[in-house]
C-alpha cells in the first residue's frame, strides 16, 4: 500500500478534510476518495508506554459508482496517510528513534540506549531495531547525498557517518531529523 506522510496531525486532518478534491495517488483522479477507517497497532501514550491504537488512518479511492450505474470513476484502491512521527512496523516514535540511535553510536552500548527510552518493551527490540537500522542505510544516504554532501567527519562508523550526515540534511527543520526525512522525501526511514 502506498503511503503520505504529513508533518502533523493538524496536517492529516487538513488533507483529510480535502479528500474530494485531492487526486488519487494511484489512478490521479480527483473526486472518489474517502476515509477508510485506520490502521491498527501500537502507539506510544502520554506515558511513552505502547498501547493498541489507530498507527495511520486509510484512503479509499472509490469504484463503487461503476457497479451501481456504469460511470467513469475511481480505481477501488487504498493508501495511508501517517504522521512523521510514526514509523511503519516500529512502535518506537521518529524521535525516540533518532535518541536511541545516536545514544547507541556514541555510548556503543545499545542496550543502555535503548533502556534509556524506557519504553517498556524487551531489549530484544534492540538488535531488530538495530538490523532495520544497518539495512536501511545504504538507502537513507542515497537519498540524503541528493539533498547535501555529507559533513567531512574522522570516523569509520558508518552509522555515525549516516546520523550525522542525516542531522546536517535536516539541521534547520523543525521536526526531528528522521520525521523531517520522512516528510520531505515521502518515505520511511526504515
Ligand atoms: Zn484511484
């Protein structure tokens, strides 16, 4: 499924709110789209403890006309529209991610960074996380030498080399450097 990714969720809402006129991603035709319902899974509470909740909320391009009357119109498909805060198949929110990251690299203890967010889930979460990390790299700083070259730093830690270049890309943003990736380059960090 593909997916938006808004700054805010006054943002989703504002796209929401203009879903008969905003054209389809799939079939480009404007008039057809509706709000699905959601998706669902964990989210973070007030606490910072996860908790079942909605995660993205779905669009639904209509083709219902087509059965009822035989008239032109959508293409019957859905995509997501999420906030940057929210990371696809992570309960971990953008900017959790960004401290644990950059906690790991520098204190080279992944355990302790991750105990640092005190989330509340089990450190087998780390190396997951970490693996999701480390195989998404390649794509995040091709992405990110489109934007700026990377700073010119005396490491060999290529995950160090991609934060950093990653906080330069997106060093006057006002959002957390991997929400503010998410929104400007429409796709997930990991
Ligand atoms: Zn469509």
């Amino acid at each position: 499924m593909c997916s938006q990714i808004c700054a805010s969720m006054g943002d989703v809402d504002d796209l929401l709110a203009k879903l008969k006129i905003t054209s389809c991603p799939h079939c480009k035709r404007t008039g057809f789209l509706n709000k699905h319902g959601s998706l669902p899974g964990y989210v973070l509470n007030q606490t910072g403890k996860p908790v079942r909740g909605a995660r993205a909320v779905r669009v639904y391009c209509s083709n219902r006309r087509v059965a009822l009357c035989g008239q032109a119109n959508g293409c019957g498909k859905t995509f997501s529209v999420w906030t940057a805060d929210k990371i696809k198949h992570l309960f971990l929110s953008a900017n959790s991610l960004w401290l644990f990251l950059n906690d790991s690299v520098n204190s080279g203890n992944k355990i302790q960074a991750f105990r640092n967010l005190n989330c509340g889930l089990g450190y087998s979460s780390t190396y997951h996380i970490w693996r999701r990390f480390r195989s998404a790299q390649v794509a995040v700083r091709t992405a990110l030498v489109a934007l700026c070259q990377p700073p010119q730093l005396e490491s060999d830690n290529p995950a160090k080399l991609t934060l950093d270049h990653l906080a330069k890309a997106f060093q006057d943003h006002p959002l957390s450097p991997i929400a503010a990736f998410a929104v400007s380059l429409q796709t997930f960090f990991l």
